[in-house]
C-alpha cells in the first residue's frame, strides 16, 4: 500500500496552498458564542465547499429551539460521499462555534495571518483548522481516482461513505450541533473521527455538570445591617464548602491516561445593588468536572447536598438551584480499535514519533456520537496540548505543518477504513 499512501500524501501537498486559503476563509467569519449568531459561517463554508464539488447539505436548527437554547441561528452541514457499495461510514466532525476572543491579541482575531509558519486567528485551532484537514483528506482521497491498484497492480477496492459534519454549538454543549443530526436521524455513522490534536489519540473525555446557585437574601440600607439578610456572607460560607470539597474529588483518581480527577470551580459571581446595600442577592455559577468513572446522577445529588446543606446553616436565606447543563462523558470503546490503530501507524509515519492513546480532561461533543453507539476518536490538526495553541486566549494559532501531516494521516486513515 505505500505507493498509494504516497499518492495521497502528493495529493495533500498538491493542494496545501488551496487548503490554507480555505482556512483562513473560514477563520475570517466570526462566530462568537455567544451569541451564537453561525448560520452565516455555515452558508460561507458551504459555498466554499460546493465551488469544491463537494455538495454540501444544509440543516438549519429551526429558530425556536435555537433561541430557547441561548443562541441566534445554527445551521448544521453535511457532506457524504460514496465510495462504493457496503463497507463503513466513517463521519469527520469539527465544530465552527468559538468563545469571543477577548483581549491582549498581537494578531488580529479575525484576519487569519500567517506568521513565522503559523495561522492565527480566533479558531484557527479549535476547530475550524479541522475543518480543513478533513475537506482536504476527503479530497485526497478522491483524487486517488479509480480502479485503485496497488504495488503488483492489484486492485484495492474502497467501499463505504465519508461524512463531513461540520456543527456549530460545542460550546454550548453540542446538542443542536451533533445531538440534533443523531436526534433526527439525519446521520448513522459507523466510526467518528472528531476534532483535536496531532501528536496523541483521544478516546476518552470527563464529563460536565454546569450549575446556577442564587442565594436570595434580603437588602437594607448598610447603616442598619442588622434589618437584613446579607446574600454574600452566606454565598462566601457556599464559596468555602464547595472549594473545600476539592480536597475530597482529588482523592478519586481515573485510570484514563491523561485523565486525574474531578474537581470544581465557580466561575462567576454576580450580587448586590450598590456599595451602601446590603446584598440581597447572589448567583453563582459552577462547573464540576467529572471523570469517565463517575455516575452523573451521583454527582449531582452530592452537590446539591453540598450546596443545600451549608445554606441551611444561613438563617433567612432562600436557595434555587438550577441546573445548566449536564455533559456525559466519553467512555473508552472497543470499537473504535481499527481508527486508534490506523491512525498511530500513519501519525508515527507522517510525524515520525510514536503517537500515544489519552484521555483529555476536556469535555466535547464527541460524547453524543458515543451515546448513539459509535465508537470515536479525537484527531486532527494542533500541537500537543491545548495551552499551546492558545485556543480560547489571545493569539489562537496553528502551525500550518501541523495541519499538512495531519491532513496526511487522516486521508491515510480513511484509506485503510475503507480498503479494509
């Protein structure tokens, strides 16, 4: 097979200019979530796409559910392409929703330059540069053209589909993106490759339990603290007892490389009407990690108890507690083996060092496919750990190499899925 995997590694360096431009096509839409308006990114990359002779299909999320969930419009794409009777569909997915890209940029955000070998811009690796690498794998492995003969002129037949799933509600937990299409039975793929980085191969990921504490208390004027009930004493006596529980999560550890333990954090803080008040009112909002180990049910009735049992020690002060969203996590699969293997082989070859099998604690989409029975992994174009690529800070980036070989090992991948 190595002169065919020659040939798709020509194919991919025929069209890494092409390939580039694509991508920085694609980082110059913004699509900041929130709020989450991405039906214009997609209607960009599907013409983009279409100039391709790829025929994308477009699912827009009707506006009512879209809206419901915090957002403005989403519209899903997908691309199938045949490549013979029977054998597997193999589904690609990258999501083109980002968080806002914030301050302290050297780069403009939005203007995907290229500098000293790298692209920046807000997503150029989390994940519109999949976005790329899998346009550009399946278009490698078109060009291979047909009757495929091997060394010997054996001919090696492709039979199956490859689908691109291009989404756009990751942040906001994937269930319009991803969840929709299973929901509705617009996709069934056999094997996921799903977005991420070059130099490791993630099978597992924790999940996420994101919850709202509002502690009602009652304000007064700060002369006379006494005729109220101060919301912040009692959020600061919460604050303790949540971050004290840390110690307790670090004690259950995860036999998922890549992978420790659960932990928590509060990540906003919201209270009070002015500096002579006493607050009479503070909300929370936190994030519990939870490794691939645990039972979501379980988790969150400790942190309910947590929560309610110390605000019960806070005379006068009222609770709500409503829950955000709650992510599964991914579970390692058996049933992946023949992308995780392929995949290694390829990524030692193409990058020359072994590529190892990790968990992440991160928390993604991928999760849904795994849901719906089918088995994934984490590949795609980026350095080795999320820090490095800046991805959710200023100057988001992603070295163009990195995107050329993994271009290479997914389109090799592809190849051996569907020889097989």
């Amino acid at each position: 097979m190595t002169d065919l995997y020659a040939r798709l590694d020509e194919a991919v360096d025929r069209r890494f200019d092409e390939e580039v431009r694509f991508l920085q096509a694609l980082v110059r839409v913004p699509t900041d979530t929130p709020p989450g308006n991405n039906a214009p990114h997609a209607e960009k990359t599907a013409e983009l796409l279409a100039a391709m002779g790829l025929a994308p299909e477009k699912h827009p999320v009707p506006a009512t559910e879209v809206q419901a969930y915090g957002l403005q419009s989403i519209t899903n794409l997908v691309v199938r392409r045949r490549f013979g009777e029977g054998g597997p569909t193999v589904a690609l997915n990258a999501h083109g929703d980002v968080v806002p890209p914030g301050e302290g940029w050297t780069h403009d955000p939005y203007g995907a330059e290229i500098d000293g070998g790298k692209l920046y811009g807000r997503a150029a690796a989390v994940s519109k540069g999949d976005f790329a690498t899998y346009t550009f794998a399946l278009r490698a492995l078109e060009a291979l053209g047909a009757p495929l003969r091997g060394e010997g002129g054996q001919v090696v037949p492709l039979r199956g589909t490859v689908e691109l799933h291009f989404t756009y509600d990751e942040e906001f937990g994937g269930e319009l993106g991803p969840g929709w299409l299973l929901a509705n039975k617009l996709t069934k793929p056999d094997l996921l490759i799903a977005a991420g980085f070059s130099y490791q191969v993630v099978t597992a990921h924790n999940g996420c339990l994101q919850m709202e504490v509002t502690l009602h208390g009652l304000a007064s004027h700060a002369a006379y603290p006494q005729t109220g009930v101060d919301a912040l004493q009692a959020a600061n006596k919460l604050l303790t007892a949540l971050y004290a529980h840390n110690e307790v999560l670090r004690t259950r550890r995860s036999s998922v490389t890549g992978i420790t333990h659960p932990y928590l954090n509060v990540g906003t803080i919201a209270g009070g009407s002015n500096t002579n008040v006493v607050p009479g009112k503070v909300v929370l909002r936190l994030d519990r990690r939870m490794i691939p180990e645990e039972d979501v049910v379980a988790v969150e009735a400790e942190v309910r108890a947590l929560i309610e049992s110390t605000v019960a020690a806070c005379p006068g002060i009222r609770l709500e507690i409503r829950r955000l969203l709650l992510a599964h996590s991914l579970q390692p699969q058996q049933g992946n083996a023949p992308l995780v293997a392929a995949i290694r082989k390829h990524g030692e070859a193409v990058f020359g060092e072994p590529i190892p099998v990790s968990g992440t604690p991160l928390y993604t989409d991928v999760r849904l496919y795994g849901a719906a029975g089918v088995p994934a992994v984490i590949y795609g174009a980026g350095p080795r750990t999320v820090l490095e690529s800046n991805a959710k800070r200023a100057d988001e980036h992603l070295v163009l190499e990195d995107l050329r070989r993994a271009t290479k090992v997914v389109a090799r991948t592809l190849f051996d899925v569907l020889s097989a």
